[in-house]
C-alpha cells in the first residue's frame, strides 16, 4: 500500500486458509514491519506481529483504495 505521493504506508497479507483457501487479505502498517537478513542473506520482510492479531486483524478491501 501507497500514499499518493509513492511512500510505502503499509504491507496487505494473506492471513488463514490453505493455499488461498478460506484466508483473508489483512493491511499491516509499515511500523510494524522490517527488513531481516535470512539464510544466504536473503531478505525477508518480518511483521511485528502475532498470529492470533493477524487473524483478528479487519478485512483488507482493495477496491477502497482509489
């Protein structure tokens, strides 16, 4: 997600659900995410935040974007 101007505000994730069945789309602000180095120094973006938030977390609508 994007404010006008191009600066990141935040990250829509996939919560729940197998294979992208059953699962959620969820907004996370950018505040609660950071890069971290992973195995071979791949970067992997981490959330600061628990499942059980995740999943309580409201319903990301994409239409309501413009």
């Amino acid at each position: 997600m994007e404010e006008k101007n191009g600066k990141v505000v935040g990250v829509v994730l996939s919560v729940g659900g197998v294979f992208g069945v059953g699962d959620k789309l969820v907004a996370v602000p950018w505040s609660k995410s950071t890069w971290i180095k992973g195995e071979g120094h791949q970067p992997i973006l981490y959330r600061a935040m628990s499942k059980e938030q995740l999943e309580v977390a409201p319903y990301f609508e994409p239409s309501k974007l413009d």
